[in-house]
C-alpha cells in the first residue's frame, strides 16, 4: 500500500535514511508535483527537474542527472518506495 506525501512520510524520508547510512550528498529528480515535492522534503536537497517529464522516462531523468553522480550513485525510485512503505 503506498503513502501520500505529507508529514508522516517525512518522519521516514529516504533522505533521512540515507544520511543516517552516510550519504550526505542527495539529489532529488523531480516532475510530476515537483513543488510540492520540494516543500515536502525541504531546501537541504538538491533538485533535478525534468520539466518534460510527460514525454520522458527514468533514462532521460538519469541524463539531467549525469553531472551529480561523481563517483557513482544509489538510485531510489519513488514508486518502488512507495509500495515497500
């Protein structure tokens, strides 16, 4: 069963559990309801917006996100998440 976005779901946001893991550096890729997302998890994050997002899928998100990786990346999709919480 998967959650709405709201203040339950913040108290266990992937973000916090990543930090708790170490990761510090979280990117966000962001389309549908993009502000409202970003109100939801707040300015500590940063954003990546497909504003095509309607006519794209997770390969083009990957692409906007090309420079953040770095070193590499873990990689959360949200509707998987969603289904698991």
């Amino acid at each position: 069963m998967s959650r709405k976005i709201g203040r339950h779901y913040t108290d266990r946001t992937p973000a916090r559990i990543l930090r708790a893991s170490g990761i510090n550096e979280i990117a966000v890729l962001v389309g549908f309801q993009a502000e409202h997302i970003r109100r939801t998890c707040g300015p500590e994050i940063t954003y990546i917006e497909n504003q095509i997002f309607a006519e794209t899928n997770s390969m083009y998100f990957s692409w906007l996100a090309r420079n953040f990786f770095g070193d590499g990346f873990v990689g959360l999709d949200s509707e998987f998440y969603s289904i698991l919480n």
